[in-house]
C-alpha cells in the first residue's frame, strides 16, 4: 500500500511537471524565486513523507 501510494505521487509529480518546463520558467522568473520554489518543494514532498509515515 505504502509503495503505492509514493508511486502514484511520483508519477501525478512527472505527469505534471514537465522537466524543461519547470527549468525553464524558473531562469525566466530568476534565481530567487526559482530558490524559494526548490525550497517550497522539498518542504511540502518532507510534509506528505512524514504525513503517510504517521499513518501506518
């Protein structure tokens, strides 16, 4: 079950992120903004990890 749920959520995040897209809006809007981005990712992918980790 816990395996599927981080492959559904890895696949939702591929499907809508698109590498080059991502990439290349970021250098468009600056380093900055592209750093508080990263930042928001990693917090918010840390949150669901420990979320489902409670859970079972």
């Amino acid at each position: 079950m816990r395996n599927t749920l981080i492959l559904t959520f890895a696949l939702i995040t591929v499907t809508l992120f698109s590498g080059c897209e991502v990439i290349g809006d970021i250098f468009q809007a600056g380093m900055y903004v592209g750093f508080f981005i990263v930042i928001a990712i990693v917090a918010v992918i840390i949150w669901i990890l420990r979320f489902f980790r409670r859970r079972t």
